[in-house]
C-alpha cells in the first residue's frame, strides 16, 4: 500500500472538473489489494473520500477534511464470458471500450468523458448520449464486490432484494429501514436511488461516494452492432428543433430508431464554428441522432428512411452531415464532446466554478419546458449556452456570468429549479449532487425524505465517515 502525505503528491486528489477549490486532506492511501484496502478501513477514524479519476463536475470526490483513497491501482479487466465482464474500478470508458474491440460484444453507457473510470460511473449512475435508448448505467450493472466504511466486505448482485437483509461476508446482516421515500420516474441520478423491492445493489450506484467502495463489478454487454448511423441536422430556428424532436419520438416507423438526440443551441454553434468551419452560416440549431443497425442492408434501408422523413421537414438537409465513414462518425463525436470541452476550459481558463443544469423533467413537460428555458435565460441578460440529451428532456444549461454577474446567475438557477421541481422533474439527471448541489437537492426531496435517507446513510455507514459532504 502506498502512502502520500506530501502536500504537492496530495494535492492532485484535491480537484476535478468542478473547479471546487476547499479540497484539504491528510493523506492518500492507495491500497494494491483488497486485503490492504479492508485492513486500512478496519483501522481508520477519519473521513474518507473516495478518488475516482477527477472527471466529476460536483465535487463528490474532494475531500473538505481526512483521508483520500484512491483505488488507482484496481485495473483489472477480464476477457467477455456469456455477455459479461468482470471490472476493477480505475478502468476508464477508454479501456473497455479499446478492451472490447473486435470482441463482437459493446458497453451501451457512453458518458461524455471517456476517461472517467468505471467506480466513478458506478458512483454516480453516468450515463450519455445512448441513454435515450440504452438507459444509465445502473441498467448495465449485474454485480458488485463492495467495501464498507467499517471494512466489512459483500457481494452483491441482482435479485438481492431490500425485502431481505444485506447479508455481509463476515456472517453479519444489514437491514433496509423502512421508507416512504421513492425517487422520480423520468431519468434522475439525483441522490439515492429509492424503489420499493428493488435490488440492494441499486442504493449503491449512484450513492456519491457516500456508503461504499467498489473494488470490483460485472457488466452486462450488448452484441455490438454492425454499425452505426449518424448525423447532424442543421435548422434556422431552435423551435423547429424542439418540434422535430418531438416527431421523431412519436414516429411509427421502425427504420427510424435512434439510440441518441443530443440537442445544440444557438450559442453552442456559435462557439463550435472556432472548430468546424462548415457548420451553416444560417444554423440556429442542431440535432445530433445516432441509431445501431444491426447489417450493412438495414443501414441503407434506415439512412432512406432518414433521408425521406426529414425531407417534407424545415431542415438544412442539404446543408446537414450524414456519416460516410469511421472518420466521420469520428468527427461527429469530437462536435458532441467539443462544446462541454470549451466550457469547462473557459471556467478554467478563468477561474468561475461551474454553473451548470443537470436537470431532467418527464416527456409531458418538454415543450414547456424548453418555452421556460428561453424565456428564461434570454430575459436574465446573461451569457449561456444550452446542450445535450434532448431525447431525454435533460439539457445542460451553462451560465457562464461575468464576475459583477454571479449573484444573478445565481438567482438565475433557482429560478429554473423551482420550475424543474413544480413539474415533478430532478435537478440531477446524469451528474449526482455532490457538494455543489446539495441546497437544490434538499429542495427536492423535502425535509421528510432527507430525513429517511439518512437513515439508509446510517445503517450502511454508521459513524458517516465516507463522502463527507455530499448530498447531507
């Protein structure tokens, strides 16, 4: 096991894309084996926050006080067995991804940053573009070998049901408290995932870091498809955008399938022409679709399927990109990850933690939803730029204020929660709460459910030493 307690060797562990900067911490434990991380654990006192690969945008990995362990060492990466793998936490997106190439076989869970590692997607139930289809990752999730804060160890899997105890590889049990509590039906990643007779293995993903450490896990896989087809459709207005979203979700025809609808403003296009120069001189807005096919004929017989339903539609058609290729289908997702690179470098680049939505309402809300949004942000006078799972009803918003405008962009995100929260949405679709969320959080659930999740929090982790400050 290794020890850092230098100042500059810890001081890595303090950040993420976040931008927080109150991280402080004593020391980094990096164990090798999960007999050193039990052993430690069985030991320690201190808070503990955990590392994942510091690609997290609320903080959940930077420790306010304590011990860090990073499971950094934890890589291994099993050959496919019947559909499943079997994973170390700091296996990145980009490893399994490269690890299942030509394997026959996918992992449908594509969050934006590929090198995020697989205990932190569990951590935070990611997700992507492909949840529109696929789901997050809690749906891709059969089993898990666990570490609690005490050092007793589990393996839990699908079918342990709440209705009955946790049974602890130390011959000890852990009981469910009863709750009322039942998180919301649209996509939500937005603290503790609460159903009644779910699966143990559920309030685990997604907990923020707050009840355990994953030491291992076995994935479901899909069979990879023969490929896949894409593209970016141009438009002259935005709501033109949000009414052929709503077609496409409501169309009857089987061709047209897709797996992703990632929505671009205005302003997203405007910054991303800094890259992609051919983007219209006209776009007001863009799609981005992606859909699997399964054999070369039923690409054709899809991209016809595409090419004549958007045909009787306002968009730029001839103007829009339909993949030819690798490369582009290359290109493509270099356009979709380009614009929360260039955010995040901005703030970076200028000091300004992030100010950005992670919220999701169900389909009954979108167009008002979208109505709100621009209402909204164009009379507060700031800039921004707005993005993402459209399919989903889950757009990232990005305030992005001058230094006198803080305190309005502020203002400016409790105005678009509260309404969020009137129509039953979640102010954390993708992202978790964290330490930057936590007021909205609290907000959301009500005094009431706080209070019964901390009772979860209680008899997983007794003396609250893990996750110190998020979520509560």
């Amino acid at each position: 096991m290794f020890r850092k307690t230098d100042p500059e060797t810890i001081a890595p562990y303090l950040k993420d894309a976040s931008n927080f900067s109150e991280g402080r911490a004593s020391e980094v434990i990096i164990p090798e084996t999960r007999e050193e991380l039990v052993a430690f654990l069985k030991e320690n006192e201190n808070p503990v926050a955990l590392a994942g690969a510091g690609t997290g945008l609320t903080a959940s990995r930077i420790p306010l006080s304590g011990v860090v362990i990073s499971l950094e060492r934890f890589k291994k990466l099993d050959s496919v067995t019947d559909g499943t793998i079997r994973v170390g936490p700091a296996v990145t997106l980009q490893d399994l991804n490269d690890h299942l190439k030509n394997s026959g076989w996918f992992y449908p869970p594509n969050p934006t940053e590929w090198l995020a590692s697989i205990g932190g997607t569990l951590a935070t139930n990611a997700s992507g573009a492909r949840s529109y289809k696929y789901g997050t990752t809690r749906q891709f999730v059969l089993a898990a070998d666990i570490v609690l804060s005490d050092g007793r160890t589990a393996s839990v899997r699908r079918g342990d049901t709440i209705d009955r105890p946790l049974h602890l590889d130390d011959g000890s049990t852990i009981n469910f408290p009863p709750v009322k509590f039942k998180s919301p039906e649209c996509k939500n990643a937005a603290g503790y995932f609460v159903q009644p007779g779910m699966d143990w293995l559920d309030i685990f993903i997604g907990s923020d870091g707050t009840l355990c450490v994953f030491i291992e896990c076995t994935l479901k896989l899909l069979k990879a498809p023969a490929d896949f087809l894409s593209g970016i459709l141009f438009m002259e207005q935005e709501e033109v955008c949000w009414e052929l979203l709503e077609k496409i979700r409501g169309s009857r025809e089987s061709k047209i399938s897709p797996c992703s609808l990632e929505y671009f403003d205005r302003r997203s296009l405007q910054r991303l022409k800094q890259k992609f120069h051919n983007i219209p001189e006209n776009a007001r807005a863009a799609l981005f679709f992606e859909q699997d096919v399964a054999s070369q004929q039923e690409y054709d017989l899809c991209l016809e399927s595409w090419y004549e339903f958007l045909e009787t539609e306002k968009v730029l058609l001839e103007d829009s990109w339909f993949a030819q290729g690798p490369k582009d289908i290359e290109m493509f997702y270099d356009f979709r990850h380009e614009i929360p690179l260039m955010i995040n470098e901005e703030n970076s680049r200028l000091g300004r933690v992030k100010m950005g939505t992670d919220m999701a309402v169900g389909d009954e809300h979108f167009r008002k939803m979208m109505e709100f949004y621009r209402d909204e942000l164009t009379g507060s006078g700031l800039d921004f730029v707005m993005f993402g799972h459209i399919g989903d009803n889950h757009l990232h918003i990005n305030l992005l204020p001058d230094t006198n405008q803080t305190s309005q962009a502020q203002e400016t995100y409790a105005s678009l929660v509260d309404q969020i929260l009137k129509w039953g949405g979640t102010i954390s679709a993708e992202h978790g709460v964290g330490k930057l969320k936590k007021e909205y959080y609290h907000k959301m659930i009500g005094d009431q459910a706080l209070g019964e999740l901390r009772k979860i929090k209680k008899s997983l982790d007794p003396q609250g030493r893990f996750g110190v400050g998020n979520l509560f």
